[in-house]
C-alpha cells in the first residue's frame, strides 16, 4: 500500500501482520550469503575474479540483456560515465538527452568533456521528441541517450533509424526499467551501450550499483579498463593495446562490493514476481481511482510495451484543479504522493551560464520556452510512490487504498479541489 506506517526491523521479506513494507528487502537466501561474505572479510573483490560478482553478471545478462556482455558497476552513475567513455567521443561533442530525464543522464557527460544539449519531450511517450532533436543537431553531435523514465518505453525502432540516419552513436539509460520490453525484445539490447541503475528503491537493488550492457566488444573491453580493477581487467581484456593500459590502472575502480552483487542478484531472481505484483497493483488501484477520485485519471501507457512494469504511477488532475492541492489531500490520506521532479532544464546548471564556467563544464543553455512538449507531459501531474506494490495483498484483506483514496476525496472539497 502507499500508505504510510511504521516499517518492521527485519528487511529480508515483507511484513506478515498487515504492516506496510516499503521496497526494497531481500530474502534470507540473500541476508545469509551477505552474513558469508562478511564472514570472509573481503569486500574489496579486487582480484580477477569473484564468483559472487561473476555470478550477478551472468544473471543479469540472462534477466535482462540476453546475448550481451555486462559489468556490474558501483552506481548507475558511474555505468553512465564508464559507457560515455567507453565510446571513445571526442571531448567537445555534443550529446543530445530528453530535458526529462534524471540529472545523472546528463551529469556524467561532464568527466568526458561532453556537451549535453537537452531536447523536449514527446508528451505521449515520455521520452525524447525527436523532431526536436533533429532541430538541435550540428556538426558536432556525436551521440543520443534515451532515458525509459518511470518506466514509460521510449520507440526504440524509431530511435534506432534516426541514429542510423545521423550517424549517432545510442546510450540506452534503463534505471527505471528493469524487465521492460519494447514489441518483444528487451529494452537492454537496443544501445550501443544500455544502462541501468540497481540502487536505492530500483526494481532491482544492491543499495549502491549498477550494469552496463553492451554487444560491441572493444567497448566492453575499454569499459573494463576504464571501469574496473587492474586485475579484472587484465584477465578478461584481448586487444593488446588495452591491456598496457590496463598494467597501470588507467580508469576508476568502479566495481561494487560482493555484497552489493548478492543484493542485486536477489532482485534480479524475483523480477518476474516483481513485475507481475507491480502490474496486478496498479490495476487494482486504478480501478479505486475510479471509483473515488474520477478526477484524477492514470497517464496512459505508451504502445508498444509488451513486458515491465512502471517504476512510478502518474495520475493527472482534471482541468482547475490544483496537483499542490491534490497531493496534500492524499499524503493527509496516508497515500505516498509528491509532485513530479521538474525538468533538467529549469535546473540552476542549464538556467545560469557562470555556474558550469566556474567549474570548467561545457553546458549549452538552452531557451527556457523551448520545450512545449515537456510541458505538456507534466501539466497537472501527480506522482505515487509504488514502493509498497511489490507483494500482493493477503487474501482476505482489504486494499489499503479503497480507504486511503475514499479518505482523500472527503478531503478534496475541503481544501479547494
């Protein structure tokens, strides 16, 4: 339920007693083989080799990247980074990225000397509107990353020809789509590179971590040396080049702990779970919706999606009513709702031009009015927390939001609705 309540000490399952139990927990399998790692003292994982962090990659390629080499990072962040250098794009190339879209989409261009030249939305998607990306192309654009933000699918077919067309090179930002599949194949086989963040409150979580996907090769063996420990990567890396690169540690050691992986690797087994919970959830509290609040309708479902399930619910208010206002009523009512984040563009970093040359960041400011489309997508959003959606409910019991939702409505009217 979005319902707030007390959470129970133990994290290894959800709660039998009626209480809410906010995602993420892990199962005992998982809280044992943690218990064995720290047992064995190492969670540097610095050498060649670890079967726990070895295993989670195989799995992860099998769960969500069939076919493709992955590496397990620290942080969706720090896949980010390693795949933006990864791609070899000379410093001073412009990146083009969906003004929505979570900020480290953008933020990790900057180690590389990257631009990112922010685009608008596609209010029917979510995603990246390409006619408009198309209007900001120039010479030096070397690269698009789309972002399935919420877990909303981005056409990645069209996606895919207008890099063709441009010669662009394809970063897929997955963090809040862990399972998606776009017309039948999974949205990790789609970039040149794909991303996906496993921390905090992802479908998928090891606390801190993250995966980088990818089918080319000399990308994922620069991705190891750039990324990952000496050791590790001089085992796996062929091209020899590479590999004295890798004799004196050239990139960051972005490898997470082995616990981390045991964490990840958990979620990644109960994915399917997850997915299907999620989505039984949602239908069932949109049907409450409806039922209590039918000025408040679900933002419809991009086509095209046919597996996954949404990270975040969004509901929009009718036309003069106020989402402050509605948000208030609900959170009264004990539902986890907040206003969406608000676009990268009205961010201080692409709004003042003395911020990013204070510290040497190459950011194209972009006209504030430039972007209708993302407008649009957010007018009179409201946005839930699905966080305690990943268990059914107990049989027998009531849906906590029938009277969390029945409770906002008698207070709508009292606050303006």
């Amino acid at each position: 339920m979005a319902v707030t309540a007390a959470l129970p000490t133990a994290r290894s399952g959800p709660a039998s007693s009626g209480e809410a139990l906010l995602w993420p927990w892990w199962s005992q399998d998982a809280t044992d083989t943690v218990q064995l790692l720290l047992g064995e003292g190492d969670m540097a994982a610095a050498g060649a080799q670890h079967p726990v962090i070895d295993a989670c990659e195989q799995l992860a390629a099998d769960v969500l990247a069939p076919g493709r080499l992955v590496m397990l990072c620290d942080s969706g962040t720090s896949a980010l980074e390693t795949a933006y250098a990864a791609l070899r794009l000379e410093p001073g190339s412009e990146v083009l990225a969906c003004t929505h879209s979570f900020r480290a989409t953008v933020t990790a261009m900057f180690p590389q000397g990257l631009v990112p030249v922010l685009c608008d939305t596609d209010p029917a998607t979510g995603g990246i509107d390409l006619g408009d990306a198309a209007a900001r192309l120039t010479r030096r654009t070397a690269a698009l990353v789309v972002t399935h933000t919420w877990g909303r699918p981005v056409p990645l077919d069209v996606v895919r020809r207008f890099c063709a067309r441009h010669h662009l090179a394809l970063v897929v930002d997955c963090s809040h789509a862990h399972g998606l599949a776009w017309q039948g194949q999974p949205v990790g086989l789609a970039g040149d590179v794909t991303v996906w963040s496993c921390g905090t409150w992802k479908m998928a979580s090891g606390g801190k971590a993250g995966l980088l996907a990818t089918s080319d090769r000399m990308v994922w063996e620069r991705a190891l040396v750039l990324g990952q420990p000496k050791h590790r990567a001089l085992e796996r890396v062929r091209d020899e080049r590479l590999r004295a690169l890798a004799v004196t540690g050239v990139g960051h050691n972005r490898r997470p702990s082995p616990v981390a992986a045991a964490l990840v690797a958990d979620h990644l087994r109960r994915l399917p779970h997850t997915l299907a919970t999620k989505n039984e959830r949602q239908a069932a509290v949109e049907q409450l919706l409806a039922r209590h609040l039918p000025a408040l309708t679900p933002l419809p479902d991009p086509g095209g999606r046919t597996a996954g399930a949404l990270y975040k619910w969004h509901w929009r208010t009718a036309p003069g009513h106020r989402p402050d206002t509605v948000v208030k009523a609900l959170r009264a009512a004990g539902v986890r709702a907040a206003l969406p984040a608000r676009p990268l563009h009205e961010a201080p970093l692409f709004t003042d031009p003395r911020l990013a040359s204070g510290l040497g960041l190459h950011v194209a400011i972009p006209d504030p009015d430039g972007f209708p489309g993302t407008a649009r997508l957010l007018d009179r959003l409201v946005e839930i927390d699905t966080r305690d959606a990943y268990e059914p409910l107990p049989d027998g019991d009531p849906d906590p939001y029938d009277h969390a939702l029945a409770t906002a409505a008698e207070r709508l009217p009292e606050t303006g609705f």
